[in-house]
C-alpha cells in the first residue's frame, strides 16, 4: 500500500475553490402594459338586458327562477342550482329505490 501526499487545497478550502461562482442578481424587469387584451366577458347591465322567468324542473317537480339574457338566451342564474336540483333527484330516486325494495307500493299522485 503506498501512501501519497494530496496536492492543492483541502476541506472547506476545496470546497470553496471547486464551487461555481454565485449567481448575480438579475435586475427586475417591468412588463409593459398591453392594451391589446380584450375582456374575456362582456355582459350588459343595462335595463332589460335581463330577463327573468320561472320553470319547472321535470325530475324534482320544484319550481326554479332562472335569469336570462335577453339578447343571446342563456341562462346567467338560476335558483335554485343545478347542483341541489340533480341531489334532490338523486335522494328522491334513491328513497323510491329503496320503498320498493322493501315490498311498498309507491304512489304517486
């Protein structure tokens, strides 16, 4: 086994000597303001630009007001949401599942 002597520097030293300089700060840079992006929406406030109606909804029987735009159709709001009226269905088929399994007779009027 032969024991050799280790040339340049050692520890911390070498550590120091072997890492890649640190990185300068970048200064930042401001973007420019575009004025070229146009609104992603655009919805008119204006008396009668909105409608409003009632309807009811077929699966749970409920009575729900809608708000409407007048000039294209769609439907902007309702209450209540979609959401509640597919989970009232939901329970209510459920709870008619669940009556007949039993051996009930469900009425419906």
């Amino acid at each position: 086994m032969e024991i050799r002597s280790i040339q340049g520097p050692q520890g911390l030293d070498a550590l120091g000597a072997t890492a890649a300089p640190a990185p300068q700060p970048q200064p930042e840079v401001q973007p420019e303001p575009s004025n070229s992006l146009a609104p992603a929406v655009k919805i008119d406030l204006s008396d009668g630009a909105f409608q409003g109606r009632f309807i009811r909804d077929t699966d749970t029987r409920a009575l729900v007001y809608q708000v409407v735009d007048s000039s294209s159709g769609d439907v902007v709001d309702q209450f209540p949401t979609e959401n509640v009226l597919r989970n009232r269905a939901y329970a209510s088929s459920s709870a008619n599942a669940a009556q007949t399994k039993a051996g009930t007779a469900l009425r419906v009027a």
